[in-house]
C-alpha cells in the first residue's frame, strides 16, 4: 500500500505493508527526513501524525482506521517542555505545573513564591513552601539548598485555621467568608485584606464590594500576618502588593472599573518595583484593561468653575490626604510606633516556635484563647484557702442538680431507641445505595458520550446457528471482559469514542473504523 506524508512542505510516498502501525511509519520518517527527536527530564521532540482531523496513536494499524492507498498524512514535529517543579496546594488539592529553565533551580525561594501567587492567586504571606520531606523553605535561601530535582513536588501550606476561609475567597462565598473570620481585630482586618487580593485576583465583584463597604480599602497592600510584624527585614519584596495589583495582573476589567470608580488614586497606586496598575497590564497583555486605564488617566475632572487632568487631580488629593494625616497625628501627639504588636500578643520566631502553617482545619487549629473568651482558672492561693468549703458547695450543687432531674418513662425510652435504630437502618441502606450509584457513575464516566440503544435481550439470528465446537474454541463473553476490561457494550463504545475523532469523515465511515477496531480486539489472542 503506497501513502504520501507531507511533512514542512514536501510530499514524499511511501510503501507499507498492511501490518505497519503507526509508529512504524514514524520510524520510516524519521530515517527518511533526519529528524532528531530526544526525549529527557527537561522535555521530549516527538513526531505527530494527523489524518482527517484525528491525531494517530502509536498501536494502530493503518487499515484499521479506515487509510487506504493512496491516502495523504500529515507529519509535524512537536516540542513539549515538562514542569520544572511541582507544587501542591492544600487547599484546593490541585498539582500546579511551574514552568520555565533549570536555571530556576538557582533562584531564590521568593522568585519561586512570586510564580506560585500569579498561578493560585494566593499572597506569598499567608503561605509556605515545603519540601517533600517537610522542611519548611524560606525566601532567603536558595532552591538548590533544599536538593531539589527537576519535576519535584513541593507542598503548599497555608496558616491552621485558614482553610475554610481560603475556600470561602476562591469561590466568592460572601457567607463562608464571614463565618470564618478572626475575632482578633489584627487578624481579622489582615483576613479582609487577603479576600481582597483574591477577589480582584479571581473577579468575584458581590464578594469586593461587601469588603469595600466594610473599608478595606483597594490601594492598601496586603502586608504580613500580625504574628510576624517583628521579621520585616526578611519580609517578601511582594508583600506590599495591593488588590488593584492583583486585578490588573489577572485582567479582570470588572474589578478594575469597580476599584477606580471606588477610588481614583488606584490609577497611581505602585507596588514594590514602582509600577502601576497600568503598567502591569502592559506587561501581562491584558489589551481591553490598557485600553480602559489610559482612557481613565488622560481623561479630565469637571469642577463647578473649572476642571482639571485626572493626574493633577491624584496629585492634589495625595497631598490633601497627607496634611490629614500629619493633622491628625499632632492631634493624638504620639509618634506612630514600627511595631504594632503589645505585650501577650503571638509572636512567632522562624526555627523556634512551633509552625503555624500546617494547613489545619478551623475546629483542629488551636485557637487563642483571648479572643475566643476561654476559661481563666483561679490562683493555687484562693484554691488552698477555700477549697474545703468550695469542695462542700459544689457537692451541694451536684445534689441539687440530681435530684431536680426527670427521667422519662421506661416505655418511651424503649420506643426512643427503637426509633433511633430503624432511623440508623434506614441512613445506612441510603448510603449504600448512594455509593452503589457513585461507583456506577464512576465506572460509565465516557459511556455517556455516545448515546446506543438500550441492551436487548433477543440475540441476533446467526447467534444460535454457530456450531458448538466452533463456539467453544471462540472466547466467550466473560473471558473476554476478564482480558479487556472490558464489557462488549463498553468495548463498543470505547471503539466508536476513538473513530468520533476522525471529524472530516462522515458518520458511515466512522461507524465502519469503529466496526474495524472492535472485530480487532475480539479477535486478538489472547495468551
């Protein structure tokens, strides 16, 4: 059977036998054309063939996918870059692939931080990096101190008592969020910061605007958690990034609109390597943000008697917001101090406290007790002083408290367990039921794509006509789905998914490959 593959702009023929599979003819091209293909942990250069719209795996033959003489193949060479490392989020569950060069190994920990927060959206402070063995990794420290290999999986974990609360931000749940905010204010004004960030990152704009009504503001930066305020020399360079920053990183024109129209000085807000909202949709290619930002910057304000340039206008109202705030610092005659931090508060000190991120649930995180109201017990002194008495009111009590209790009736109580079991009954055949309806579910995934009649239970007329012998030499029905995998039934449906892909045919052509694959594996021996 002769073929014809084109490959960059030439067309040459080739011989093959109806038994050559497609990896085969890969060969053939690849001597015929001196293609250096290689394969290593960096990536692979590999040969793809496309015929009909459909791209050819490396076990078909041919024949059996409907090519007949005379057919013309495309031929293209393919580079495919695999992840430098992995990192898996605790909160999602996710594996996000982190691409670029092995010179990112070199890098520093926070460059690596930077790439993981434009990938999930999350502040580079309120989580850590690990290495698969545990360690915690720190932004001063090198990636090649930890030993890491190319295609590693690094763990991301986030502070105890955060998870829910970082589901609640992701999927813009106003009422989650809510629930699981801090009781301390520090926190609890940190947390607002970090919905911010990750509703202007991700564009949930019913979430934004609650956290704008409460006053959190879109030019503030998201800063560190209260906890580690005492540490801001070893701070990330990107812990200064504002909610603005994140919208216009993502290109999320919605929210960008919704911060200017908010406050305009979002224009002029820059982070930690002067750039403005602007410029950084420059730089990530957001063209519909630019065009609506450099509308807003050259556009003019209107006064009663006169109008100023939208910049003058910023200009004039960070110099008012400045004389406000010295105002009102001489008003209070007290100096703003570096630390905000007061005496009994959580300090947290790198390599000896015990971490505080371990990615912990709410109700397993360990919760402090001054802002949770928690039970103060008394003084060794008072208790030796009136520990006697203390001890006869409290059995006093414990009698009271006894006697004043009511039992219900014996034959209630029965009835109340009887109750109770049959109600247990019933969830547990509930349950069984819903997990037999998963498995099905699980197991009929792809059956769903291509609709079939339903299973009949007459057999065709040349089903009874076999002879005995004949059929007991043929593998039956549960021999084969013991080989395959499969069912008949799904077998056919596997075999009519792959010739659906062959989208230039016509459906009759498609039903003959599909045909063809499933007479193939029928009949294949099995050993």
């Amino acid at each position: 059977m002769r073929i014809f593959v084109a490959f960059e702009g030439l067309c040459e023929s080739f011989d093959i036998s109806s038994e050559h599979t497609v990896k085969d003819i890969k060969l053939m091209i690849k001597d015929y054309f001196h293609v250096p293909l290689s394969e290593d942990k960096q990536g692979r250069r590999y040969l793809e063939l496309t015929y009909a719209g459909a791209v050819l795996k490396d076990s078909w033959i041919l024949a059996d996918v409907g090519i007949s003489v005379s057919s013309t193949i495309k031929c293209v060479v393919k580079e495919e870059e695999k992840p430098i490392l992995y990192v898996y989020n605790a909160v999602t569950h996710e594996k996000m692939p982190i691409m670029g060069r092995i010179y990112l190994l070199a890098s520093k920990v926070s460059q690596l931080k930077t790439l993981v927060t434009l990938k999930c959206g999350f502040p580079n402070s309120i989580y850590c990096l690990r290495t698969p063995e545990g360690r915690e990794m720190y932004d001063c420290n090198t990636l090649s101190d930890y030993q890491l290999d190319l295609g590693t999986t690094l763990h991301l974990d986030v502070w105890d008592g955060w998870k829910e609360f970082l589901t609640g931000c992701l999927f813009g749940n106003k009422p989650k969020v809510q629930h699981y905010l801090s009781k301390e204010e520090p926190v609890l004004k940190y947390q607002k910061r970090v919905a911010l960030y990750i509703a202007a990152f991700l564009g949930h704009l019913q979430l934004s605007a609650w956290l704008l009504k409460q006053g959190t503001r879109p030019t503030d930066a998201v800063g560190v958690h209260p906890y580690r305020e005492w540490c801001q020399e070893n701070n990330h360079p990107d812990v200064t990034k504002c909610p603005v920053h994140a919208a216009a990183e993502a290109g999320q024109l919605m929210t960008l609109k919704a911060f200017v129209n908010y406050s305009v000085l979002c224009l002029e807000c820059r982070n930690s390597a002067g750039q403005t909202a602007l410029q950084l949709c420059i730089k990530h290619k957001h063209k519909d943000c630019v065009l609506y930002l450099v509308t807003k910057m050259w556009s003019v304000i209107s006064c009663p008697n006169f109008s100023l340039p939208m910049k003058i206008y910023i200009k004039l109202k960070l110099w008012l917001l400045k004389v406000q705030h010295n105002i009102h610092k001489k008003k209070r005659r007290k100096q703003t101090a570096v630390f905000r931090t007061r005496i009994g508060d959580v300090i947290l000190v790198d390599g000896f406290t015990k971490p505080k991120m371990t990615s912990k649930g709410f109700y397993a995180a360990p919760v402090k007790d001054a802002g949770r109201g928690g039970y103060k017990w008394p003084t060794l002194n008072n208790q030796f002083q009136h520990g006697q008495g203390a001890f006869q009111q409290t059995i006093s009590k414990r009698s009271s408290k006894v006697t004043n209790l009511k039992l219900p009736p014996v034959g209630d109580a029965n009835k109340s367990v009887d109750a109770d079991r049959l109600q247990q009954k019933k969830k547990s055949r509930r349950k069984n039921v819903c997990l037999s309806n998963e498995e099905d579910m699980d197991q009929n995934m792809y059956l769903t794509s291509i609709p079939l009649p339903p299973i009949s239970v007459l057999k065709p007329s040349y089903y009874y006509s076999i002879p005995k012998a004949k059929f007991l030499l043929s593998p039956s029905l549960e021999s084969f789905s013991e080989h395959s995998g499969r069912t008949p039934r799904e077998n056919a449906i596997y075999c009519l998914a792959i010739a659906s892909a062959f989208k230039e045919k016509p459906w009759l052509q498609q039903l003959g490959i599909a045909r063809t694959l499933a007479k193939k594996s029928i009949c294949k021996p099995v050993n």
